[in-house]
C-alpha cells in the first residue's frame, strides 16, 4: 500500500465539483457534488443521535435498502436537522432534481448537510447548486481538493487523503493497481459514536456490497470512533463508501488476503482523515493522542483513552502547557473500567523524549522545564500503561482554548 496525492477523485470513474451558492455563506463554495460513471455498491454507518438529520434519514434509506448509488450532493451552512417534513421533502426535490440532470434515478442520489440546526434550506439555492455543479464535474485531483475545501464549515484546513495497491487482476493474469480515497469535515461537535461528521471516501476495487459494508464497520471503531474535540455527537454524522468496480481487479467476494489489503487501505485514510479533524478542532492549537496499553480488554481500553483525551480539564492543561497530571490520574478513575490505580503508570512523551507522571500509586517528580517543553510540541502524546492484560487502543483530541468558546458563542451570526 501506498499513500499518494488526492482524495475523492483519486479513484477511476469518480468526479466532483463544488459551487458558491449561496445557502448561507457570501464569497464562497458551499456545495459539492461527486458523481459516478457507473452504480456503485455503498456503504455507511451514520449517527446514533436519536435526532437525526433529513438526509442522514435519507441515506440511511438508500444505504440499507438499495445498497447501490451513483452521486452524493453536500451543502455546508445549514443542516438540515429539526425541520420536520419540510427538510425530508427537500431530500427528495433535491435527489428528483440531481437524478434528472444526471440522467440517474433519485434513489441512487445521496444527500448531506452541515451546519446550523434548525433553519429550511432554501431549495433553489439548492437546484441551482446542483445546475452549475453538473456543468463542471471533473475527474482531476485539483476537483477532489476543491470539494473537500466546499464543505468546510469552520475547519481551518480541508481533509483529504489517497491510496493505491495491488490486486489479482480480473483477467487472471498479474495484479492492477486499485485506489482509494475519501474527504471529510468537521472541527467542532465531534464526539462521534459512529463515524464523523461528514465523510466520503471512493475506491475503484470490485467488491461484494455486504464486505463493503462490513469493512467500513471494521475500520470506524478505531478510527472516527475514538476522536473526540468537544463530546457533542452531531445530528447529521454521515460517513459514505462507495466502490465502483473499475479497477478491474478480480472481485472480492470473501474474506481472504485480498479482502485484507482493503480494508488495511480503509483503514489507513479513515485513519488519517480521523486524526487530522481531532487536531483540526475548533480553537485547537495542539493535537491530543492518548494510548492506552496493557488494558484487560478492547473495550476498557477504549473507554480508558476516549476519557482521558475527553476530559475538558486535561484538555485546558495541555492548552496551557501546565503538566498538571493528576487530571490524568481523575479522567482514567471515573471511564468506568476497574483497575488498582497503583499498578498504573502515565507518560507524556513527544517526539525524542518522555517523562513518567505516575507510577506505584504516587505522582512522580519530574522536570518541569522538560515538561513545559514536551506540552509545547504540536502534538501532545499521553501512555497510559495499566499493566493488567495485552489490549490497547488510542483516542485522539484537542486542546480547549478561549476560540472553542468564541466561535460557539456566535456560531448562527
């Protein structure tokens, strides 16, 4: 597997496009569109939010029921949520109008949204959108980037990533290089309990619908799972894979080495795109990682690291570079796991150096200096070892900082 420059456009048969129109931003793109050649087999998973939003309702739909798709239209600025059957009406209007200019059925036209709960978005911002995004879809890299920069809401850098690998050919004969990659958004409301915000991610391998969806749900645990900026999950949480089969790769229709090397690319952009929107958090200057090593189980593991990297205390200590460690010690104590807080040991490390926090039930002595030095890095690493069994997992996070509270204070205006 390699990793190469690109995103939603780096697979065959996959264009994209982007417009200003205007939904609620003035002086710039606010709407993407990616568009298919051919149906393609899809896969999702989506908010567990009992509020969910009119497309999530929408492409839970399609997802589960027709399992094919050929285009996805986004809007940033408004959501789309808490609008009753105005915003599901606009979902079909909108994928009745995007099916006819493609020349697709509406039921292979899925929808996203995000932004601001509660308002109707205006329907022909929307199909004049769609119109103008028709016009100009495109397969080049500079489309994908373009795109994933159109959904941006108050992100500061746009998200996207690509790779390639080998698979049997159709033909029988030697291998063809089979590519991947995806495009996602979201900076605050980020405590996903499925997935992300908003993300889509092509591939032009020839897979079976049922592997497909079952590799997405593999690879989201450990990926959007175990971010977390501000332990809000989102109304509108979509997360979209689509696999057009145009490769040429001889299709994967089982479980076996080749089914592997999919889902170890899956993994690696869902990876990728996951801990760029933790680092990229509203206000963030420091990017979180939490590992948590020699849990007794999978499940605790998880628990012990998303507490920690969730904690709104341990967040404001690394924003002020303060190695106040015993904020630690408090988040892993109340995520539920039993564990002898003296057979514990926390870490900070960075790039060349660490220092142990705590360890046989004491907090250690430690540089401070060292430590201002290690919190000042942009990357900000916690070990956690509990020294109980051999499971392990990694939540990532931000800092909390005085933007976090001024962008949300006057989020609508």
């Amino acid at each position: 597997m390699r990793k190469i420059t690109g995103g939603v456009t780096a697979a065959k048969g996959f264009r994209s496009a982007c417009c200003a129109a205007g939904i609620k931003y003035q002086g710039r793109k606010d709407m993407a569109m990616i568009a298919c050649d051919v149906p393609c087999a899809v896969a999702g998973t989506f908010t567990r939010n009992l509020v969910k939003a009119a497309p999530v309702t929408w492409d839970m739909g399609i997802v589960y029921g027709e399992k094919t798709a050929q285009a996805v239209v986004v809007n940033a600025g408004i959501a789309n949520a808490a609008t009753g059957p105005k915003g599901m009406q606009l979902c079909e209007e909108t994928a009745a109008f995007t099916g006819k200019a493609l020349g697709i059925p509406a039921r292979s036209v899925l929808l996203g949204s995000t932004g601001v709960i509660g308002p109707n978005i205006p329907l022909d911002r929307i199909t004049a959108g769609v119109a103008m995004m028709k016009e100009s879809l495109s397969g080049t890299l500079e489309a994908g980037t373009a795109a994933s920069k159109a959904i941006m809401t108050t992100d500061t850098v746009n998200k996207e990533f690509a790779v390639e690998f080998e698979l049997p050919a159709a033909s029988g004969e030697g291998t063809v290089t089979v590519r991947l990659g995806g495009m996602s958004k979201g900076s605050g409301m980020i405590h996903p309990n499925m997935c992300t915000m908003l993300g889509y991610i092509t591939t032009d391998c020839a897979i079976d619908q049922a592997l497909l969806q079952k590799a997405l749900s593999r690879v989201v645990p450990d990926t959007f799972n175990m971010i977390t900026v501000d332990g809000d999950t989102s109304t509108n949480d979509t997360l979209l894979l689509f696999a057009d089969g145009l490769a040429g790769n001889q299709p994967i229709q089982a479980e076996g080495p080749e089914y592997e090397a999919f889902c170890e690319a899956l993994f690696s952009v869902c990876h990728d795109l996951a801990v760029t929107m933790a680092g990229d958090g509203e206000g963030a200057t420091h990017l979180m990682e939490v590992h948590v090593i020699h849990a007794d189980t999978k499940e605790n593991a998880c628990a012990l690291a998303k507490s920690v990297a969730g904690s709104s205390l341990v967040k404001a200590m690394v924003y002020g570079r303060d190695a106040n460690c015993g904020r630690i010690l408090c988040a892993l104590g109340y995520a539920g796991p039993v564990f002898d807080p003296a057979q514990v040991e926390v870490f900070l490390e960075g790039e060349n150096d660490r220092i142990c926090f705590y360890t046989d039930g004491f907090i250690q002595p430690f540089d401070e200096e060292k430590a201002l030095a290690l919190l000042s890095e942009k990357a900000v690493r916690f070990t956690c070892d509990m020294h109980m069994g051999e499971a392990e997992a990694t939540a990532w996070g931000c800092d909390l900082t005085y933007d976090y509270v001024k962008i949300n204070g006057d989020y609508r205006s």
